[in-house]
C-alpha cells in the first residue's frame, strides 16, 4: 500500500424527495427527504481496504452505489485519480487535472473511461449474474462493452486469465456452465472475476460474503487480499460485520444514520472503540476467549435505529445512549482527531 490518494469523498450527500401530501405535491409546503448519506468524507490510499461498517439502513450501500456511479448523489464531490489508461481517453477531452470530479455528469465516453475504472461486486451472487448467461458470456459482455480484445479467441484468453485469478480451475470447465449450476463461493467467485476483467483501480464490494456459508467467507476474504497484493487495487468494502472488517480493513469507517461516527486505522477502532455505538457494535462480535469477553463493559443501548425521514436532532444518537448529555440533543457534535489516525464524533471527546 502507497500512500497515493485514490479517492478522496467530501461532504457526500444523497437525500430521496418522498411523494408527500398535497401541499407538498402543490410547493405549499417543503418536501420530506430520506437522508440516506447525510455528509460523510474520508479518503482512500492506492491499495488500501477501507472499510464502512454499519446496520442495515445506515447508508453505506447507498455511499458505495454513489462512489461506484450507480446513483446520482445530491451533493458533494468524489475526487478521483484516474490510472494511466482512463488519463488518455480524459485528456483528449481535456481533463488534465491530477484528479476528477466523478460526482459530475461527463460525455458518454468518459463516463466509460471511468466506469471502467471503478467496479462493483454485490451482495448476492445469485442475482448479480445473469441466470441465463453462461459464464463465457458473463465475463465477455464487459469486454464487448469497452471494446478490449481484438478478436473472439484473444477475448477468451482473458476470460480465462480472470478465472483463474479467482481460482476457478481448471477454467475450461467453468466456461460452459450457467450460475445456477455453481455453488455460492463460486458464483462469487465469477463476480469477482467480473469485475477484475475491466482491469480497475477500485472495487466497491458490497457484503460480497454476508450471503456465502462460514466456510467460504474465509476463502474469498484471502482472494479478495490476493488480489489487492497482485494488483495493488484498492476496496471500498461494505460490510455490517466488524469481525469481517477487522480481518480484511486497513481503515474502518462506523456509519450511523447517515454520517461518520467513528474512523480510524482498524487495530485501533477494533482495540479502543472510542464512540459508544462503535462499542456497541464490537460488544456483538462474538468471542471465543471468555477472558476478552469482559474488554468492553456492556451498554445498555436502548431502542431500534429511528427513521432517516425524521433524523433526531443534535447527536443522531443520542435517544439510545446511555451516556447523552443535554448537549447531545441540541448540537450535533464534529467528527475530530483523538490522535493521529483515529477520529470520533461525541461530546465526550469534544470537551476533553
Ligand atoms: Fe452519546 Fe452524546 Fe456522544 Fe452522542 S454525543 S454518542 S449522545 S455521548
């Protein structure tokens, strides 16, 4: 891992207008918004894995869609440096800059430069591959796309190069099948090898293991770092899982509601959770050594995650915690520096 910045978030934004009443339909009354990212920054090195952890509903699918050009987000800028292949297809459009805002609208060419650029991997093999496709297919259809390969046997040849990167060997075999008569590891497996085809630079990973059995997870977890050693690619990895994350991440970053809470090199968000939802989070990893399970008192968090339509205010997370202060309620606290390489937001770390 270098410490070249890949990809640099800024205040990130990406709010959902919901079909409201009739005075809100007439612009007689302000529209509701679902605040699914709420202004998040964080950067990522070349090469690193940087993690978002979080429950369900707490934005970080929708961050990785928006950082993957899935989703339009509201505002913000996603500042990303472009490899030497996309720098030519951008310069004959005229972007010299180090970096490029690919929160932006671009021509379609350049918008296939950079899509080529930053892949994703889903959650759920089984829908993110096309059941009626064989696996040549699958694998070829980007390559048509971008236009790489001269010719159908040149095209093959990659194909099978990325099978075998993803240990599906010997890939002959896997050619002519159709995903439905793969196993789960494997059809991740292929979606993986989907997204290494293009050649990227970023991987957005979406829970690629949460829907894999035990057993699996740990083997595509070690292909996934395989990778990144071999090809020096970089993972915005999404994961609800800390335990996951503090085996694969380089840095965590905890969303609740829609911001960053917690953010730090992973040994010391995973050894010194310092926001009591990180602490919470850490408390539901399950651990087999019982004189590690008395590290971390027990919080009593009350309650269920409220709705992003009606975010409370101050410290969104101030009605489940057991240490709120009359200012949790009314200010919403920054995100600052504890000490180098691990930030909070909470008032119990602002006043000291
Ligand atoms: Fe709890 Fe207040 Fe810290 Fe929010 S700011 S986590 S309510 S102590």
């Amino acid at each position: 891992m270098t410490g070249e910045l890949i990809l640099i978030v800024e205040n990130l934004k990406k709010y959902y207008m919901l079909r409201g009443s009739l005075l809100q339909t007439l612009g007689l009354s302000p529209p509701t918004y679902v605040k699914a990212v709420d202004g998040i920054s964080f950067t990522v090195n070349k090469g690193e894995i940087f993690c978002l952890v979080g429950e369900s509903g707490c934005g970080k699918t929708t961050t990785g869609k928006v950082i993957a050009r899935l989703l339009e987000p509201t505002s913000g800028k996603i500042l990303y440096k472009p490899s030497q292949t996309a720098r030519g297809v951008l310069e004959a459009f005229n972007y010299r800059d180090e970096y490029i805002d690919i929160a932006k609208e671009y021509s379609k060419e350049v918008d296939k430069a950079l899509r080529r650029e930053i892949q994703m991997v889903f959650q759920d093999p089984f829908s993110s591959l096309n059941p009626r496709m064989k696996i040549r297919d699958i694998l070829e259809e980007p390559l048509i796309i971008h236009k790489i390969g001269r010719d159908r046997m040149e095209r093959l040849e990659l194909i099978t190069k990325a099978l075998e990167e993803v240990k599906l060997v010997p890939a002959q075999e896997f050619l002519d099948r159709y995903p439905h008569m793969l196993s789960g590891g494997q059809r991740q497996r292929v979606a993986i090898a989907r997204a290494l085809i293009l050649g990227p630079s970023l991987i957005v990973a979406d829970e690629p293991v949460s829907m894999l059995d035990v057993s699996i997870r740990a083997e595509i977890l070690q292909l996934m770092l395989e990778i990144r050693k071999s090809k020096n690619i970089s993972y915005v990895f999404i994961t609800h899982d800390l335990a996951v994350a503090s085996n694969i991440c380089d840095k965590i970053a905890v969303m609740y509601l829609g911001k960053i809470v917690e953010m730090g090199e992973t040994l010391k968000v995973v050894n010194n959770p310092l926001h009591p939802y990180t602490k919470a989070l850490m408390q539901a990893v399950p651990e087999p050594d019982p004189r590690n399970r008395l590290k971390f008192r027990k919080l009593d968090i009350k309650g269920e995650v409220p709705s992003a339509i009606n975010i409370p205010p101050g410290c969104r997370f101030h009605p489940r915690c057991p240490y709120a202060m009359d200012v949790c309620k009314r200010e919403e606290p920054l995100l600052i520096d504890v000490e180098k390489g691990h930030s909070v937001s909470c008032w119990l770390y602002m006043r000291k």
